[in-house]
C-alpha cells in the first residue's frame, strides 16, 4: 500500500494493529498493520501536520491547519464510513504543530505556530474550561502533559526554550513552575522534541541531541549523530532506546543512551542511485550513487552493512567479481577503484594516463582483467587486477561509451555513435566486429551462455545479435511499453513525450529466457527472449509528488508564473534559507521541483528468484513468493492420523512426515521419523518441501534434548543441513533462533554424556578390579582344594 502522495504524518493505535498514514495533500489511508491490508481511504481535505491515537484506542486526534479535529477512531472490521467527526476545537492564530494526550485520555494539549500552547477535554466538563499558555517567543515544537499527571505541561519552542506549567490545585489557575533555554550556539534552534515519562529528549539545527530529565531539566546526556539537523525523533517505550530521523542525509539510527552504544545505524544514499549489481551468492547487492559512495546491502535484512566513501565524484558503475567478495566501482573523479569485502577497505585504485571520467566498469570470468569505458575519451581502458597497471587502451569509439562486457574472452562495448564493438582483449587484435544500430546505444549485456547479446538503443528498440556470427536475432519495439506522462513544463501532450523515452539498462534471467529492461520511465518491463513478446510491466511508484505521473494537467494550476504546484509559498519560521537580500519571508525566486521517476539500473538475481532495480524513489528488489510453494497434501482434505498411519504402513514415509508436519503434534512427527529407515531418510529429506524442513528443525531441536535416541536424529539433523543448506543460508535471518537451538542442545548433551563418561570412567575401574580380585581368589580357593 502507498499514498497518493509523499507521506506527511502517521499514527500508530495503542494496540499496535491499526495505522493511518497522512500524505502533504491530507488524504489518509487506513491499514491493518498485522493482517497489511488496506481497510480505507479518506480526505482530511486539508493538510495534516500532525495525528495522534489516544491512550485507550477509542479517538484521534487530528491538526487540521488552525483546528484540532476529534474524530472516532476507526475498528479493524470495513465500515462504510470508518471515521467519523466527533468535534472541532478552534482558537489557534496560525498552523497547529504538535498534539499529546493525557495518560487517561481525558484532556489533549497542542501547540501551534502562533507561539502557545493549549489545553483541551476530550468531552465537555463542567469544572474545566480551555486554557491558553503563553509566553514562547517562537513556534512551538512539542508540548505534553508531565510524568505527575494532566495538571503539569512541558512545552518546547524552537527558540530553545524548555517550559514547565503547573495547574494549582486551589485556583485553577494555570502558570511557568519553571523555565530552562538550550545553550544554541552559531543560530542554532529546536527541530524536534519527544517526551516519554520523565524523559526529554530534543533534537537541534546543527546534528546534536540533549537528553533531559523532567521536571528538573538537568542535563543527562548530549551526542552529535549528523551533520544535518534532526527531523524526528522517539522514544521507545521503556525509555532505553531513542530513535532519531534526518531527512537531509537520509539517516536512521537507534541510540541506546544507558550505554551509549548504536543499536541501528542506516543512512541511505544522499542523492540519486546511479547502478547496482547482485554477488554471485544472492545474499548482498552493491550500489552506487552520485554522493560519491558505495554501499552494500544485505538481500535478507534489507540494512545497508558497509560503506566506502573513497570516491570524490558520482559512482557510474559497480560490478561484483566472481569470487563475490570484490566490488569494483567506476567514477566520474576519474579512478576504479576495488573494495575487499573481508577487510572492508580500498586495496586497488585504477587510473588513466590522462584525467578522464569513467562510465562503466567490468571484468572478466577470472577476475583478472578489469575494463572501464570513459564518456569524454571515447576509449576502454583495461587494468590488471594483481598490479593495478594499465594494460591497453582501445580507441574506435566516436561517442561516449555507455556499457561494456565480457563474454568469453571478448569484450563487448557500445557506444553514442550508435554501434557495438566486439574487441579482442587477450589477442590484443583490436575490434574483431563493428554492429552498426539505427541510433545511440544506451545499454549492452550478454546472455549467460555467452551466444547472445541484446543492445538497447535511445529510440526505445532492443536488439538482439548472435555473438559468434554478429547477425541479427531480433528485436523488441518497446515505444509503446515505456508509458509516459506529462510534465507540468511540457508544452506538447504525453503521447507525444513517448519519443524521449527509452531503455537504458538491460539484465538477463539466469536461464536466459527473458529480460528485463529499465529506463526513463515508471515501468519495468520483462520480455521473452525467444518470442520476443512483453510478458509483464511493474510499476515502480504512483506517487504524485513525482513530475510526469499523470497524462493530463489541470489547466487551472497554471499562472502567469508557472506552475502552481512548482511555487514556494511557505514562509520559513527561521532564517536560514532566506538568500536574497531584504527578503525577511523567505525566498521568494526560490521553485518547487518535483523529480522524475526513473529506472536507473536493474539486475537479476544469480539464483533467478528475484531481481532488483536503483529507481528515483530507491532499491526495490522484487522476488517470486516462495510461500506459496505446491504441495499436492493441500489438496487432500483427509489430513489425519489414520491417513498418515496407512501412509506409513504402505512406506510412503515423505507423505506420511508431510501429513505429521501439517497436524503440527509432535508425537505424530516422532512416530513417523522413528519408522523412517535410516538409509531412507537421505531420500525423505531430499524430498521434502524448504517450508516444511523449517518446521522439522524446530520439531529436532527439542527431540535433541530430550530422546534417548540421540544419534538417529543428530543423522536427521546433519542430512537436512547437509541437503538443504544453500536454502536454509539464504533464510539463515529467520530460523536463527531454530539453529541457536540446535547448537544449545546438541553443547548440552555433549557436557551431559562428557561427565557421565567421566563419572563412569572411575565405577569401570572399580568394577575392573572388583572383578581381578574374585577372580584371583577363586584361583586360589580352587588350588587349595586339589591340595
């Protein structure tokens, strides 16, 4: 699910199953977060700067610009009208900016924009009356009732000023118990502020935060996290954890402030991502972004685990050599550099005689040699990946080289001059072949067998050549694949905007028998190779804020200025984006751009199962859902004992265990592993479905503790890590608690039999000895009676 828009605000219930998200136009979506369905949609109609669920789940409360709007909070069942307006609570002067409830949920208190802070009842009472705090000299970030209840309030402004209002007991009368200002130095103010319990934490201008204690407001803790200023922040509910947000570099972290340690820190790229590439075991994708870094993100957490920010201008190019544990990156500063994933450090740095910008980058099947195509020189460079020294340039090129490749001892380039070169890098005999297309190629990849390749040019056409004998196989019209909206500058109409629309990266499946193609559009399309058909388009975003989404304008957004949508209105509450001189409102030259969604790169997985692409809005990776693998048992209504004891009984032991595992009883699962011969049970696992090994594993981790039989199914164990494995390494995240547990039982059984063995060592010796000394004096007694 998504927003129309780019999402503004969001509210959690108290119970953790209910969400609703606002966008910046205030159109909100309802979600079951457990179930992740969509239950509504509704329009504010009107920008929300801020919602909050009260305490007990049964109301939320909304900002809606100068009002504070109660509404019914909506149940988990599809209503016809989930929200409900309960009533409105007027009186601020300007935009209403942060909402609290009161821990009964009696009384919320909001601040505003006009500098103060009010105090409402939920329902009409008759010894209450709404009351106005003053006293802020700026806006108001955040304002709460205190740790002792709903007659204390802190308030924070963005001056930096920390208030303490008290309500006396015997007048009513609210008043300031105490004021507190954070030191700002260099002009620094208040962007954000939490409070949970007795805990305030608040976020500044210049990366820092200051954790304080309530109602006293002594300084516990202070740590600079960014170079940009702190958007959000949160407290988890124990107090342990802070969570901190910082739009400008796209950061998350977590902060456990006991012992000052990261508990999560993520930063996405600054800008846009330019490249991507998978490693050849599926479990990590490199990318590259024009922040200049490149980082490497795990397929199963989808958290980014090292960065490598050597690179002084945009990364073009990354590429993973075969061993997977090398990524190469080409840059416009002119450098290819490789990055070793073992010591997470730069070990190579390629350049070129001259200064020049690269564009791509590969390398062969052995990792030895390494290829880089310039945009300025026109040339492929190659290095040798031991030495690092530059081995040849190739010149032919009449245009900027836009992708390159190796297939088998060749290197394929192509090029702005609209032809392909096919070079001999290791004969060193220079082009071999020229393919000559009908316009500027934007992207070349070889299919995995090394007999094909499919070149995409920038009038939206893909071509596919036989290697080995440089003709034609076909080609794919993607024109009408690639859907185009309209500009809010455009002054032709979308179907006309087609023209500039083309592919401008190319992936192969691991069989080669479709393709997948990305470009200058909001879809990613698949074809057959073979048929040369589309066999399905994805979508990457919907969201509006995005230029070019929709095929028609509304003419009256226009002015005689430009775009309605593209002008700044706001008027900024600090200085610190005014830049022309007299201007004490803002910028008043200062435009809105909206960016264009755009594929940037796409890869498919080595494995097959999935694929990924660097978009505008981000890495997307898509993958086949492996839930719903085909197990013909589903389809037999008679799951029962009777069934899985006749199934034994006719030595079908994979259906009968399948039938065990789906009654989820471990005394049915024992009873069939146990009748399971043992130089069977290779076959049996060999058989059995990956979803259906998971839960055998966690049924053998408590067997391992507690049968008698513990060798027969430390054979089970050691047969299903031995056949499964690759598939199990891939899902290691989610069962690895199953082989924590595998670990534990089996360390405890080996201390078990460890001691009784060493115990049983010396009653053996006794025994051994008891026994010479019977024996010896039966010896002697029998020669006795012979004498």
């Amino acid at each position: 699910f998504e927003t129309r828009k780019n999402m503004q605000c969001f509210t959690l219930s108290p119970c953790g199953n209910m969400l609703v998200c606002v966008d910046v136009e205030g159109r909100a979506i309802l979600v079951n977060l457990k179930k992740r369905v969509l239950l509504a949609h509704h329009n504010f109609k009107k920008p929300v700067s801020a919602l909050s669920y009260s305490p007990d789940g049964a109301h939320i409360a909304v900002a809606h610009g100068k009002h504070v709007q109660l509404w019914l909070a909506p149940g988990a069942r599809k209503e016809f009208t989930p929200f409900t307006l309960v009533r409105t609570y007027p009186g601020q002067y300007d935009e209403v900016s942060t909402i609290s409830w009161s821990a009964c949920s009696r009384y919320l208190v909001c601040g505003s924009v006009d500098m103060t802070v009010k105090v409402l009842s939920r329902e009409p009472e008759e010894d209450f009356v709404p009351v106005t705090l003053t006293g802020h000299k700026r806006a108001v970030v955040g304002a709460w009732f205190g740790p002792a209840g709903a007659h204390e309030v802190v308030s924070v402004s963005a001056d930096g000023g920390m208030f303490h209002w008290e309500r006396s007991s015997a007048t009513g009368k609210w008043s300031i118990s105490s004021k507190h200002f954070v030191n700002q130095a260099g002009g620094t103010h208040i962007t954000c502020a939490a409070l949970q319990s007795a805990l305030l934490v608040v976020g500044l201008s210049n990366g820092q935060f200051t954790l304080y204690d309530i109602p006293t407001f002594d300084q516990i803790h202070t740590l600079s996290i960014s170079q940009k200023d702190i958007s959000t922040v949160s407290i988890s509910p124990s107090g342990d954890l802070l969570a901190f947000g910082c739009r400008g570099l796209g950061q998350l972290l977590v902060w456990e402030w006991k012992s000052e340690t990261y508990v999560l820190k993520q930063q996405g790229h600054s800008y846009n991502m330019n490249c991507v590439s998978y490693s050849p075991d599926s479990l990590s994708i490199a990318t590259g972004g024009d922040d200049g870094k490149v980082k490497v993100w795990s397929t199963e957490t989808g958290f980014c685990y090292v960065t490598f920010n050597e690179h002084t201008a945009a990364v073009t190019d990354v590429h993973f050599r075969r061993s997977g544990h090398v990524v190469l990156s080409a840059s416009l500063d002119g450098t290819v550099r490789a990055f070793d994933l073992y010591r997470y450090r730069n070990f190579r740095t390629m350049t070129c005689r001259t200064p020049v910008q690269f564009s791509c980058v590969t390398c062969d099947a052995s990792g030895e040699i390494v290829a880089a195509g310039t945009t300025d020189t026109f040339q492929v460079c190659t290095w040798n990946m031991q030495t690092g020294r530059l081995l040849e340039l190739l010149s032919g090129h009449e245009g900027p080289i836009s992708s390159i490749v190796f297939t088998e001892g060749m290197l394929v380039s192509s090029s702005w001059d609209k032809t392909t070169r096919v070079w001999d890098t290791f004969e060193r005999k220079g082009t071999t072949d020229t393919l000559t297309l009908s316009s500027d190629c934007t992207a070349v990849v070889a299919s995995p067998d090394n007999t094909q390749i499919a070149v995409a040019t920038l009038n939206s056409e893909i071509t596919f050549y036989d290697l080995k004998l440089c003709v034609t196989l076909g080609s794919i019209e993607g024109r009408n694949d690639l859907w185009a909206g309209r500009s809010k500058e455009d002054l032709i109409s979308a179907q006309s905007q087609k023209r500039n629309r083309c592919f401008t990266s190319l992936s192969y499946s691991a069989d080669g028998s479709v393709i997948l193609a990305g470009g200058r559009s909001k879809y990613i399309c698949i074809y057959n190779v073979e048929q040369t058909v589309l066999i399905k388009r994805f979508e990457v975003s919907r969201n509006l804020s995005y230029d070019a989404m929709l095929q028609f304008l509304r003419s009256d957004n226009m002015t005689d200025q430009g775009p309605l949508d593209q002008m700044d209105t706001e008027e900024f509450e600090h200085g610190s984006e005014i830049s022309l001189p007299g201007v004490t409102k803002g910028d008043f030259s200062k435009r809105r751009v909206a960016p264009h969604i755009n594929v940037h790169s796409v890869q498919f997985c080595p494995t097959g199962q999935s694929w990924c692409a660097a978009t505008t809005e981000g890495l997307l990776i898509f993958s086949l859902d492996n839930t719903l693998t085909f197990d013909p048992i589903d389809l037999d209504t008679d799951v029962t004992p009777q069934t899985m004891r006749a199934a034994l009984k006719a030595e079908s032991y994979l259906k009968g265990l399948v039938i065990a595992l789906r009654l989820n009883t471990s005394e049915l699962v024992v009873e069939v592993m146990e009748q399971v011969p043992q130089d069977q049970i290779h076959y049996v696992v060999g058989a059995l479905p990956i979803h259906h090994v998971t839960a055998l594993l966690k049924f053998l981790v408590e067997l391992l503790a507690t049968s008698k039989h513990l060798h027969f199914y430390i054979i089970w164990v050691n047969t299903i890590l031995t056949t499964h494995g690759p598939a199990l390494k891939k899902n290691s995240s989610q069962i690895m608690s199953t082989l924590n547990g595998i670990i534990s039982a089996l360390t405890s059984q080996t201390r078990t039999l460890g001691s009784l063995c060493d115990s049983n060592q010396y009653s053996m010796d006794v025994i051994l000895t008891l026994g010479k000394t019977r024996s010896f004096r039966n010896e002697s007694t029998a020669e006795m009676e012979v004498f």
